[in-house]
C-alpha cells in the first residue's frame, strides 16, 4: 500500500487522534453521572430550572437592523444566561446528551413557522431545510451536531402533525469557504455570506430554514435567498435562540462572543 504524502499522513493522523479523543471523551461521560449543562450539579443533562431556559413558546424575531430579503422568523429563547450556557456546551463542548432537551425547542419553533405559513402557503406537504455546517465546523466537533438535534425535532413535529407530511431536506450546499463569524459586524457577515449557499434541488411545497442560533441573521437571509433563486415562495425560519445583539437598541444588554454559525 503505498505510503501518503507527508501532509496527508500527518492529517491522517490528526483525524485518527481526534477520533480516539471522542471516542475516551465519551467512554468517560458514559462511567460518570451527568451533570447539567447550565449550571453544573450533578443528575440530569439539563435541569429543570434550566431547562426553563429554552421551553418557553415559539415568538417572532427580526434582527436589527433587518438583512434585506428577510422572511418570518420564530425563536424560543434568548441567547444570554443560561440559555447561553446549555446551547455553548452542546454545540462547543461535546455534550450529545443535551441534544434531546435542545430539540423540542426547535420543534416548537417550526411548529409555529408552519402556522404562519398556512394558509396562504401551507400545504400537506412541509420541507424542513437545516443550515449546512462548514467542512471545518465537523471536523472540530467531530460530527454535524445540528444534523443529530434536526431529526429529533422534525421526528417530534411529524407525531404532532399525523395529517402533514414533514420531510427533513438537505438541499442546501456551501459553494465556497466562508471566514468563521465571531465577531464580525453585521455587515461583514452578508458581505461572508453573500452568495455562499446554493440550493441543489427545490423543494416542493413550503419551507422552514432552521438554524440553531439567529445573530445578525446573515446566514438564514443567505439560505432563504439561495431558496428563492431556485424557485421556492413560501419560507420561514425556526431557530432554537437569537442573540440580543441582533435585537438593536432596546434589546437586552446581555451580549457576548457568539460560536461560529457553522
């Protein structure tokens, strides 16, 4: 068998490393009680008060100031506080164990992203379309975490519409690198993202973009245009959280470093 080039083998060998650290970092979560991901006591993934966090109901969002091209967007929670603390640690820190608290929040939020869709553009017919995680963001976290949250929440939004046809739908496609997003002004970010994303094949019927947490809203104004460039009308957006920063002048000063989109 013939042995790579030096670059390759040492990528090789980094991707082996990470591996082996995953698989112990979850051998040892598995042999230790859980611990909650807001505030660190000991019995559960998620306590129930911080579960609070991120159960509350599904409301409407729009950054401020708005990306052009905007459509209906429904988040549950803000991200600040606690919220903050459960959604870092699952999406940053490895804890897989908090995907199933994170998903019926989501849920949530597409539920009440179909509502607004209907009548005008609802259907039987109901495509949920995730943001596509960067190349980078998988192989930093190991897996495309998102996607794990995703099918649990269009699996529980499927048992709450029996009638309804709810299809998870990864038409989305990153066509070139983007810079990671943390810290980049509003502006910045649609000048990153601008043009970024392509829709492979478009749906049929309606569409909830979803995407973990809403910022400048950049990155879903992004995707809802790819989706309108490929023929898709009805789109809405669901998010687990939105950050204060995008909330404008009378938003909560609650502010922080925001991880990378994707």
């Amino acid at each position: 068998m013939p042995v790579p080039p030096a670059p390759d083998l040492a990528r090789a060998w980094k991707r082996a490393a990470g591996g082996l650290a995953r698989v112990l970092a979850d051998a040892v979560a598995l042999g230790a009680p859980p611990t909650c991901a807001g505030c660190g006591l000991a019995g559960s993934a998620v306590c129930h008060a911080c579960l609070a966090s991120v159960a509350g109901a599904a409301r409407p969002h729009r950054p401020s100031p708005t990306p052009l091209g905007w459509v209906p967007a429904f988040v549950v929670a803000d991200y600040g506080g606690v919220a903050r603390d459960v959604i870092t640690s699952w999406k940053e820190r490895g804890r897989r164990d908090v995907a199933g608290h994170l998903a019926p929040a989501l849920a949530r939020a597409i539920h009440t992203a179909l509502d607004d869709l209907a009548p005008a553009d609802g259907g039987a017919s109901i495509a949920i379309v995730p943001i596509p995680a960067s190349a980078a963001a998988r192989r930093r976290r190991g897996e495309d975490a998102w996607a794990r949250v995703v099918r649990q929440a269009v699996a529980l939004v499927t048992q709450e519409l029996p009638d309804a046809v709810v299809r998870l739908d990864n038409c989305l496609r990153l066509t070139r690198h983007t810079r990671d997003q943390s810290g980049l002004s509003a502006a910045a970010r649609s000048v990153n993202l601008g043009g970024a994303l392509s829709c492979l094949r478009p749906p049929a019927g309606p569409v909830v973009i979803v995407d973990d947490i809403i910022t400048t809203g950049a990155t879903v104004a992004e995707a809802s245009r790819a989706l309108r460039a490929a023929g898709v009308t009805g789109v809405r957006v669901a998010a687990i959280a939105a950050t204060s920063r995008s909330r404008g002048a009378g938003a909560s000063s609650t502010l922080g470093a925001c991880p990378p989109l994707s």
